[in-house]
C-alpha cells in the first residue's frame, strides 16, 4: 500500500530547521564582529615611517666641464722673387710631411734658397747688421729657439747674419725674398711645385699647415671665477698639466692683464673682465701637430671639500629660528635636532659638521621624497 506525505505533515520540520540555521548564523557573527573601537583601528591610515636617509662620509667635488677643441692654420709659401738675372727655376722642393722648423730649407729657385723661419711676428723687409726692431728680435728668438743662435735682442748683430749665411751663403743680409715665414710647429702640407717648374712673383710655392699650440674651450657657465679653483685639463681621457690660460673676447682677442693658469683677467678700471668668449688653454709640452679634432676638456672646480667629510642632501638642513643650520637626527619614532655647521656643496650633498651628528646617523629630509627612506 502505497503511503503519501502530506505537506501540512512537513511543515513544521521546515520552520525548525530554519529557526536552527538562523540561531547558527546570529551565534557566528556574533563572535567574528568587531568592537566599536576595533574597527576605528581598523580604519585608521597606517602609520609611515619618517623619511629620512644616513649621513655619508665622502668627497664632495664640483667641477664645471666645457669642450675644448684644437685648431688647424693653413698658411700658402709664395714666392716673392728670384735672384736678379737668373731664370726662376725650381732646383728643390720639400716633400710632403716635411717639418717646416726654422733653419729648414723648403725650396730653392734659380739656386736661392727659401728658408723657413717661425714666428708670428710679420718679417716685412731686409736686415742688415745694426737694423733695429721687433721684427729683428722675433727674428733671433726663432733662430735661437732653433739652436742657431744663442741669444735675441732688437739689434741684428754679425753673429747672427753669419748664422744666416751658413743656410743661405753668399750673401750680406737677410734678405727677406729668402724667408718662408710660417707658424710653430708647421709641416708642409701640400707642394704646388715640382722641380724643373718655371714660377713667377705670387705663385704659391707649398701649404704649410700647424694645430695651435693651445686648445680653444667655449662655452663655460657665465661669471666662472677661474682664481676660485682648481684648473682641470684632460685631453684623451688623460689629466695634463695646464702651463697657461688665457681670456679672450668675443673677437678671439686676448683681455688685457695678468694671464696664467687660475689668474683672473682685469679690466682698465680694476675690475673684473666680462665673461670670455673662449678661454685658450694650453698644455705643458703644447698641442702636438696633427692632433686636430683631439678629445680635450676643460674643468674648473667651483667646490672641493679637499677630503672625505660627513655629507648629507641639502633637503635634510633646516634653519632654526635664530638662523642656527640644523639637522633632525631620527632613530625610531623620535627626533632629535642638532646644530652643524655647513661647509662644501655639491651634486646635491652639503657638509656638515656637529658634535651630535655621526656617519651612519639617519636624518629627516624635508619637502622631497627619497629613495630608501625609513630602511
């Protein structure tokens, strides 16, 4: 015999399990909820740590870099003449690469020879024993500096036309149709001429080319004061020695007054020069030819701290009421202020110096977020 639940049979099994899932639910959450105070904690924002960062012992050093480059000046020989009732034949010619140093004989026509001398000084006219002039001085210092004479004055004496004669002999002196005047340091370049060339009064005979025996650096930050620092060289990568410095204007001519490596170049009043258009530094030994286009810069150290020192950012100094410099040292959550005295500055760090302030102390920046702050 079949038997049939009823539905009024099962409801009240239903509402009694309801009433115990109900008295379960109330029982869980009454023991999962929070206190009225927990759950302000709860949603109180978390507590950061305080910025700050340690106190460094290193060297502080701000140097101020410019691009130097050297220069490359191309000067034509041309010939001014050849000996009275002679056919001006080319009977010499120097070969390419050859050193135009004075006393070198670069050519030679209908048998006169042309001799190179350096010097930057113009050699206009002819000299006898007894001329007088700068033209004469600069004349005995190239011979000098070549090793020909031993001594320059403004007096062209006989010794120095005998030291003429033995380069170009036969004659009572220096005529300047014989001269080939061309920069320190010069080489020839390129030959116009071949031997067996027929030439006339103009025609160039060779190019003869010399780098600058300085470098040219623009460029430096306005109102450098050169006498402030320490003058830094380096060419190829190399530190050299800086022999001597010199202002220029605009023009690329010297400002007058006292020049060399550091000195501060005047004005007529007295004071400072304007700001340079290029400064030319040249390096002990000079620039060897053929080093045009080298690497070279120039560097003027505007902050040395001459040594290791206790370094922090300049966003961790604070200035007390009374114009005191202070430090925050922190160590956990409290603070501790500290009086110091700056010193050098530089790529962002100042020196500091405290009897409360140690390396490996950790103090509060301000105003700025830092890297590892509150490691």
């Amino acid at each position: 015999m079949t038997r049939r639940w009823s539905l009024r049979g099962r409801f009240p099994v239903f509402v009694a399990g309801a009433a115990v899932a109900s008295l379960v639910w109330l029982l869980v959450v009454t023991l999962t909820a929070l206190t009225p105070g927990e759950a302000r904690e709860r949603r109180a924002a978390p507590e950061l740590p305080i910025p700050s960062v340690p106190v460094e012992r290193t060297e502080l050093r701000q140097v101020s870099w410019t691009e130097c480059s050297s220069t490359t000046t191309s000067v034509p020989i041309v010939v001014y003449g050849a000996p009275a009732g002679r056919r001006p034949v080319v009977t010499q010619v120097a070969a390419f690469g050859t050193k135009a140093a004075t006393g070198k004989v670069l050519a030679t026509i209908a048998g006169r020879p042309v001799v190179a001398v350096a010097t930057d000084l113009p050699l206009y006219r002819d000299l006898t024993v007894g001329t007088r002039g700068p033209d004469v001085r600069a004349f005995e210092e190239a011979l000098a500096a070549a090793g020909l004479v031993g001594s320059a004055d403004d007096v062209l004496d006989a010794g120095t036309l005998a030291a003429w004669r033995e380069l170009v002999p036969g004659t009572d002196r220096v005529v300047v149709d014989t001269i080939a005047q061309v920069p320190p340091g010069a080489r020839v370049e390129e030959a116009r001429v071949q031997v067996g060339d027929v030439v006339a009064a103009g025609d160039i005979l060779m190019q003869v080319a010399a780098s600058a025996d300085y470098y040219a650096c623009p460029g430096l930050p306005p109102g450098v004061d050169l006498a402030a620092g320490k003058v830094l060289l380096e060419v190829g990568g190399r530190q050299v020695e800086v022999d001597r410095l010199v202002r220029t204007d605009q023009e690329g001519n010297e400002i007058p007054g006292e020049q060399g490596a550091g000195d501060e170049a005047r004005d007529e009043d007295g004071g400072r020069a304007a700001d340079p258009g290029v400064l030319r530094v040249r390096p002990e030994g000079g620039v060897e030819t053929g080093a045009d286009g080298a690497s070279a810069r120039l560097g003027v150290v505007s902050a040395d701290s001459g040594g290791p020192v206790l370094a922090v950012p300049v966003t961790a100094i604070k200035t007390d009421a009374d114009g005191q410099s202070v430090v925050v040292v922190v160590e956990g959550r409290s603070r501790t202020k500290v009086a110091v005295t700056l010193g050098a500055s530089a790529q962002g760090l100042v020196e500091v110096e405290g009897s409360g302030v140690a390396e490996g102390d950790r103090v509060e920046v301000f105003g700025a977020t830092v890297a590892g702050a509150g490691e």
